[in-house]
C-alpha cells in the first residue's frame, strides 16, 4: 500500500506542479502582450512628438508681430515723460535659446540719462502693458551727475556742481521676450 500512496502522492505533486506552471505561464503571456501594447503605444506618441517637433510653428509667426520697435519704446518713454534725448541707447541683443527649453529670449537693453524713478517706473509699467510679451528682467541705476554748465560774468563756463543729483539716476534696463519656437530633430535639420 505504500507504494500505491507513493504513487498518488507524486501524481499529486505533479498535477499541482503543473497547474502553478500552466498559471505562470498564462501570467507572462498576459505580462508580454500587455508590454507588447505599451511598447507600441509608446512608439507612436514618440513619432507623435517627433512630428509635432517638426511643424513650423504658428508662434513663431507671431514673434515678429509682438517684437517692440524702437519707435515705439521712444513713444513710451515720451508719454511717460521722458524726452528723447534723455535715451541714451536701444540695443537688441541676438536671439539666443532659452536653458533647455522650446523657447528663444529677445533681449532689448534701453540707457537712460537722469531720468528721475517716477518717469523710470511709468516707462516700465507702460511699457509691459503695451506688450505683454516683454518683461523688465533687470535694472541697473546710477546716480546722475548733472549736465548743466552755467557761465559766470566772466563769459566762461564753469560747473554748477560735481555731485550726483539723488532724483535724478542713470538707467540700464533689460526687457526680455520669450518666444516659443517648436524645436526640430537633427534629420530635419540635415534635410532629405
């Protein structure tokens, strides 16, 4: 009888062996066809993205219609008070892109000479206002040192004074504009 009890003991084992093994088994079919779904769905978002990379962007378009001209930041600093002689200087630095980003920063440097900081702020405020895609990313402020001679009876000019006028400053001020710019992939790039 031993033997007998033997026998349905590893039929047992086996029986039970065999169905853990068929369940794994049905478990990694369902695991790999579930993998097998994932690696194509993520494929064709990748070539999505790739796609959408590689349209010309609408925004870039618009850039150039939001882009502040010169004319116009004088218009600004003149209604806010400030005349044009007082703009010593509107520089536009190139286009560069943004740290790890779609984007590309316009920067646009303005001097101004002994602009008192009530004009100062007007023009800022007037300025973002007036374009909305621009911000003020920094400002530097000097003392002014007043420009006026007057001449003595003498009829020779001489200095009024050498010290810096507390309401009246020197400005260097940043406006930046970021620009959203799809990137491309390199074959793109290269061309056919």
């Amino acid at each position: 009888m031993t033997a007998s009890r033997v026998f349905v003991f590893v039929q047992t084992v086996l029986v039970v062996v065999g169905l853990i093994a068929s369940i794994r088994m049905h478990e990694s079919r369902i695991a790999a066809a579930d993998a097998q779904r994932i690696a194509q769905r993520s494929a064709g978002l990748a070539k999505d993205i790739q796609e959408l990379r590689e349209i010309e962007s609408v925004a870039d378009d618009s850039s150039v219609q939001d882009d502040i001209t010169n004319v116009e930041l004088v218009g600004i600093a003149q209604q806010s008070g400030i005349p044009k002689s007082k703009i010593q200087n509107i520089e536009r630095l190139p286009v560069s892109q943004a740290a790890q980003s779609d984007y590309e920063e316009q920067v646009v440097v303005v001097q101004l000479s002994r602009v008192s900081l009530q004009k100062l702020v007007d023009f800022i405020v007037r300025t973002c206002d007036e374009q909305p895609s621009y911000v003020a990313t920094s400002l530097s402020l000097v003392p002014g040192v007043p420009e006026a001679t007057s001449s003595d009876s003498g009829g020779t000019a001489r200095e009024t004074s050498s010290r810096p006028n507390p309401e009246r400053w020197n400005a260097t001020l940043t406006l930046t504009q970021l620009v959203y710019a799809a990137t491309r992939s390199k074959t793109a790039m290269r061309g056919p």
